[in-house]
C-alpha cells in the first residue's frame, strides 16, 4: 500500500534574487525551475479568480433552490459563504500538497444535479444529500490513499482524458453565452422549440456587450497581449458598467453571514438514511463519486498537458498530492454545505498568463 502524499524537498534555487519568506516561497515552489517570479504569478492568480468568479454567485444560486430553511434562497449568503471558504480551502491544498496552480471550487453540472435530482425529484433531504456529497468524500481520501485512483488515471486512455477537458470547456462556453438576459445572463445562445438551441436576439444590450467582449478577449489573445483574458474580462465590465447594463458595484468588501445553518449538516444528515432511502441516497453518492473522479482526472490530465507537466510517461507527477487535495476539498466543502468541490477547468486561463 502506498500513500505517496509525502512533499519533495524542493531543490534551492541557486542565485536567487529573493529573501526571506519570498525566498522561503520561491524555493518550494520551484520558481528558478519555471521561470517564474512574483508578478507573473499574481498576474496568472488574478486571472484564474476572474474566470471562475462566477462561481461565487452561481452556486448558491442552484443550490438555494434546494437547501433553504422556509423559503427557496433564504440561505444565499450563506451559500456564498460556503462556496467562497471550501474554494479557498481546497485551492491552498491544491498549492500546498501538490504545488500545482490549479484552482478548485464547487462543480458546475454536479451543482445542479444535486438540487433538482438529489433533493427537489428524489426526494432526498438536503441534508442528507450533503451527507453523500461527505461520504463520496471520504471514499475519495480512501481511494487516493490505496493509489487505487491513480491507477485508474493511467487506466482512462489520454483521448478520453483530453476530451473531457475539451467537453467541460463546451458545457462552460454553452452556461456563459447563454441564459436569459433578463437574469444577468449573455443571450447569444436560447432555447428553441424546434432545434434546441438557437442565436438570440441582437437587439438586446447585454448580448452586443457580450459578443463584443467574446471578440475584444479574442483578439488580445490573438496579439498575444499580456494578461489578455484579464482585459478582456475588465473591459466588458467596463462597457457594461459605462452604458447602464450593468449595474457597478457598490463596494469593495463585504463579508457575508457564517453559514451557521449549513455548516455540519452533512454529518446530521447521516442520521437521516434509513431503509426507505437508503439505495436513493447509495445511488446518488456513486454518481457524485464517479462525476468527481472523472471531472477531476479529465482537467488535471488537460490542464497539466497544457502546463507541461505530464512527464514522459503521459503521466502527471505528485498525481496522488493533487487527487489528495481535490479529496479533502469535496469533504470539506460537503462540512460546509456545499456540493462537490472539484478542480476548475479554468486554471487553463491562468496558466497561459503564467
């Protein structure tokens, strides 16, 4: 049995320009081995929190629709909360076991899954269903501590790793051009009786905005712009902020309500599986376990080819400190009283400023 979730000792990074903790920092994260240096990598960190912001307000938004007290969305703030502290969490286990600049929050899809299958059709408490989210966890931690995990990485062929990521980068592109425009969403994609999907219409604000943002993001990218998908991103909000479609926020800081009605109902919610439930709530685990696992096996596997750092052998080194990281993440985040937590496709938006 193997664990292999001891840290290498990293190697000093000889001539240095840095001291102190910023020596401390560049020594264990290798900075002379990538060529890297503090503004790059604030730069590269700034970048990969501005594409995955979203997430901060998406999620709750699912999820309130099934975790509530009285009232669908009377526990949003505290969805914030929760969202916000298990990212956090599971990206610093992310940095620090593995030091690899992937990013980790709730996942989108298994967020959803969760509300309107696991708790509004079958059935299942909320709680209890935070419960599965905790044990798919648990079993996760298990399953990376036997290696049996990675195994099953090196087992999944590299062209089913490679479209997963390609096919995650399509569900996110599909979630951001479309939505309603009404609900703060771009309108470039609605649906269509006849074929699904459709164009939207053209007429509105917010879908110029978006597609001249799509464009402006593409064409810094084109030009090899430093930071471009940051200025894009800061120049859509800008036009929106300047011709009233979007509303400019109103402050700078503000910290929501502790999630004192979430936090440690997963653990209740194992009180709540009993008989009648009981294969309900098995099913839902295995497809929160398998959904983690091959979401998280297809973006590190994409992601890290994309990094340069999948060895020789088509695998990626210190495998088992990131899927330990990812595991910790998904059982934290379920203490929270969020869904799955799971590595973010959009640390590719980071790593090609990095």
């Amino acid at each position: 049995m193997s664990t292999d979730l001891e840290f290498e000792r990293p190697e000093p990074p000889g001539g240095s320009p840095y001291t102190g903790w910023q020596a401390a920092i560049a020594r264990y994260f290798k900075f002379d081995q990538y060529h890297a240096n503090f503004r790059t990598e604030l730069l590269a960190g700034l970048t990969t929190f501005m594409t995955m912001g979203y997430i901060l307000v998406v999620n709750p938004l699912i999820l309130s629709d099934a975790i509530f007290l009285e009232q669908p969305k009377d526990l949003f703030f505290e969805l914030i909360f929760a969202t916000a502290v298990s990212s956090a969490i599971g990206t610093l286990a992310m940095a620090l076991l593995a030091r690899y600049p992937f990013a980790l929050a709730p996942g989108m899809g298994i967020n959803a899954f969760f509300a309107y299958s696991v708790v509004l059709q079958l059935g299942i408490p909320w709680q209890t269903a935070l419960a599965c989210v905790f044990v798919e966890g648990i079993i996760f931690i298990l399953l990376t501590i036997t290696d049996i995990r990675r195994h099953l990485i090196t087992a999944v062929p590299d062209a089913i790793k490679l479209s997963t990521t390609v096919g995650i980068g399509l569900f996110l592109a599909y979630i951001g051009l479309g939505g309603a425009t009404e609900t703060g969403g771009a309108g470039l994609i609605v649906a269509n009786e006849a074929t699904k999907t459709a164009f939207g219409s053209f007429r509105q604000p917010a879908t110029i905005m978006a597609t001249v943002g799509v464009f402006l993001t593409a064409f810094l990218m084109l030009r090899r712009v430093r930071g471009a998908l940051l200025w894009g991103i800061a120049g859509t909000a800008l036009l929106g902020w300047v011709f009233g479609i979007a509303k400019p926020p109103t402050g700078i800081l503000e910290i929501p309500a502790f999630p004192s009605h979430l936090f440690g109902q997963a653990l209740i919610g194992l009180g709540g599986v009993n008989a009648s439930n009981f294969w309900n709530f098995f099913a839902a685990m295995l497809v929160f376990l398998f959904v983690d696992m091959f979401d998280t096996i297809g973006t590190l596997s994409g992601v890290g080819k994309q990094a340069g750092y999948i060895d020789e052998k088509g695998e990626l080194p210190r495998a088992n400190q990131a899927l330990f990281a990812d595991a910790i993440a998904t059982t934290t985040g379920a203490v929270m009283g969020t869904s799955s937590v799971t590595t973010f496709v959009e640390s590719a938006a980071g790593i090609a400023e990095g």
